[in-house]
C-alpha cells in the first residue's frame, strides 16, 4: 500500500509539473485521455511505475482533472505538490461489475439496448465489527466496520495519516426523515459551549485532557531540541501526533452524533451564519504593518478550530438536507428574546443576559439559541427610541426596538 501511494504521488506531481509548464495560446493542456496514453508510454520506459498498478495510476490522473475542473466551484485553486508523509492516499475503483438498475428496479439499457454494467467493491463481512476489502496487489485488507451494513460503493479511497491506516468508500448516505413535530430549534456556536440549543441544553465538544496536553507539550519540546533529522526528532514529532490524532476522532464522533441527534429531532435546525475562514485568520499582519495581540488571537483561533463548529454544521446539512438554515449571527447575542430590545448593555459578561428594558434574564448562550431560532439575525435599520430616564447617544446608537416574533423554543420560568 505504501507502493501505491508513492506511485499515486508521483503520477499526480507529474501532472501538476505538466499542467504548470503550459502556457495559454500554445497547444492545449492534455487531458485525462491524453494523459492515460502518457501514462502507458512512462510505464514502458519505467520499471518503478510497472511494478504499480495501473487503474491506481490512472485513478490518481482522474483526481486531478476532477481538481482542475473543480478550480472555481471548490475554492482552493490550482491543484498543487503533494508531499511525502503528509499526502499517503490513493483511490481505488470496483472490480466487480453488476447490472444497473432503473428507480423502478428494471434493468438499465444504453442506447444499442444492452445491458449497462456498473461497477462495485468486493467487502465481504468477517463479523459484527470487521470486514475486508479486495486491493489490488496486497489481497484481502481487513478494516473496523463503523456501521451496520456493508458499504455499497464503486470507489474508495486508503490513507496513511500519522501511522494509521483509513479506508472511505464513497457511498451517498440515506437522509434522516424529519420527525414531524415541527419543532424550530437554533443552535447558537461559541467556545465555552460549544454549542448552545433554543430548548435549553448545552452541548460541549470533548477535546484533550489536562495530562494529554501536558505530553503533547513535553514530546514537542523533545523534538525541538533533538538534532535535525535524528530518530529523536522524528520520534518526538509522532508520539506528539499520535495524541492529537485522539482529540481529532473525539470532535469528529461528537459531531457526527450531535448532528445524528439533530436530524432526528427537529423538523428545522437553524445555526447562526458564521464566517469561520475570517474569524480564525492571523493577526499577526506584515513586517510593514505587524498586528496586534498575536499571541492572544492564535489562541483564540485554536480554540474555536477545536470545538468543530463547520464540522457539525456541514454533517447536520448531509444528514438533513433542505432542513438546514442559516440566520445572520448580528445582534443574536444582543437581542432580548422576550421584548426584542437590543442593547450591548444587556449582555453583563459572558454567562449572563439581562435585559435593560424588561427585566428578563437567562443564560446568555441560551438568549441568542432562541434569538436564531426564531430567524431574528441582524437588523434592518436601527431605530432610536429614547427610554425612561433619558439615554445617552452613546445607548441610542446601540439600542433597537422591533416587533417581538413569536417565541420558539425554551420557555424561561
């Protein structure tokens, strides 16, 4: 396997080379067919590429024309290098080949009116927790089963990342039916919890322990100092790896269950629109313009990369689709959600929520949850309406009075 990422790697830095050097107004950039052709010729000058598999060859070749084709829809640009022990994968495609079927269960005919054939992965189930899957070249491969049935995929893909081994198959999953209570609830994101919902819980992603950051910090140190490319350094760097790789796949099973648990629940989700990308960017600036409280900001940014916000919102919309809302996250925090007053003033710390106009209070994770699922994020224009013992400017500007929707979600005793 290890064989079949350094020829996926090399075939796909060959391509990027290729597709670099080409310039526009010469002869087209070849393209996968062309490619595949290229690839043949390589393979009989080069004894390394024949001992690799062919279709892993090509596979990795179909990954990159899907990335180049992809350039303005993904949003991360020109595909680029991939390195060794950082980028350890390759995709294989289903040697087994069924007939395909029509939404009716018919059989699917082309055009000459022949049967169309369609391919599959061989997984064969050992027991109630293991499987195995065929890969070329190394035979039978036994994997931990992560649901209950067998996955029906054409493809699937093997990485390598800090010294484990991972097999996805691609395979669309079911959606989760609505409940049909039609029950609203909002999710409000934050960093002390990290996710706060309109019927009052609160729920936290788990992360790594005190002792857990306690060696990461002693191994990283190890390596630090141990002479550059030394067995110390590198030994340093993946027992450091090996522990955030458990905080890893603890955020990645909270989410994957919380937004289970979502979707089964409620009708509608609605999650505060937040731009994570601009949130968590670097303060430290230029050598020009350097920034301000790097330090403070860098922790700020782990901190909110930890508690897996995009994760459990793009989960929930797999899990949901077409149940999943966004509302502007302005003035949800701010926003009364008995009367509907905003005021800075309101929001005394973090925890705690007290309206300066009514009197109500609660939590103030809680306030906002109910603020978005109700849809009120942001407003339209502020409107200034001087209260009961005068109001300073200053409080005019930060105060907006609008009619109070009605309420969805906790009910606050």
């Amino acid at each position: 396997m290890l064989l079949h990422c350094a020829h996926a790697r090399y075939v796909w830095n060959l391509a990027v080379e290729q597709h670099s050097n080409w310039k526009p107004g010469r002869k087209a950039a070849p393209t996968f067919a062309g490619q595949c052709r290229q690839l043949t010729e390589a393979r009989a000058e080069s004894e390394w590429l024949r001992e690799g598999n062919v279709t892993v060859q090509q596979q990795a070749l179909k990954d990159f024309a899907k990335a180049k084709a992809a350039i303005f829809t993904s949003g991360f640009g020109e595909p680029t290098w991939r390195k060794k022990f950082v980028h350890e994968g390759f995709r294989v495609i289903g040697t087994d080949r069924v007939p395909a079927r029509r939404p009716d269960g018919g059989p699917l005919l082309n055009a000459k009116g022949k049967q169309v054939m369609n391919r599959r992965v061989i997984v064969s189930k050992l027991n109630r927790r293991w499987a195995q899957v065929k890969i070329p070249g190394c035979g039978w491969v036994r994997f931990r089963l992560t649901r209950r049935e067998l996955p029906v995929a054409k493809t699937f893909r093997v990485t390598l990342k800090n010294g484990q081994w991972h097999v996805a198959f691609a395979v669309m999953p079911t959606p989760i039916p609505a409940p049909g209570t039609s029950e609203v609830v909002g999710v409000d994101r934050g960093v002390r919890i990290t996710a706060a919902l309109s019927d009052g819980r609160k729920l936290n992603c788990p992360g790594s322990t005190l002792r857990e950051r306690a060696r990461i910090r002693k191994y990283q140190r190890r390596a630090a100092r141990a002479p550059k490319g030394s067995p110390a350094k590198a030994a340093g760097h993946a027992r450091a790896a090996k522990l955030k790789v458990r905080e890893v796949n603890r955020r990645k099973d909270w989410c994957e269950k919380t937004s289970t648990m979502l979707a089964r629940s409620y009708d509608l989700i609605r999650f505060e629109k937040l731009n994570i990308i601009t949130m968590t960017a670097s303060a430290k600036g230029t050598v020009e313009q350097p920034g301000q409280n790097v330090r403070q900001k860098a922790g700020l940014n782990r901190s909110i990369l930890a508690q897996g916000w995009g994760l459990l919102r793009q989960r929930t919309e797999h899990k949901a689709p077409g149940r999943v809302e966004d509302v502007p996250a302005r003035y949800t925090s701010l926003r009364c959600s008995a009367c509907g007053w905003i005021e800075k003033n309101s929001r005394k710390s973090q925890a705690e929520f007290l309206c300066v106009s009514c009197g109500f209070s609660c939590n103030a994770d809680e306030n906002a949850a109910v603020n978005v699922a109700a849809g009120q994020g942001g407003a339209s224009r502020p409107v200034r309406r001087a209260r009961a013992g005068g109001m300073t400017p200053r409080d005019q500007r930060s105060s907006v009075r609008e009619p109070q929707p009605a309420r969805v979600g906790i009910s606050f005793v």
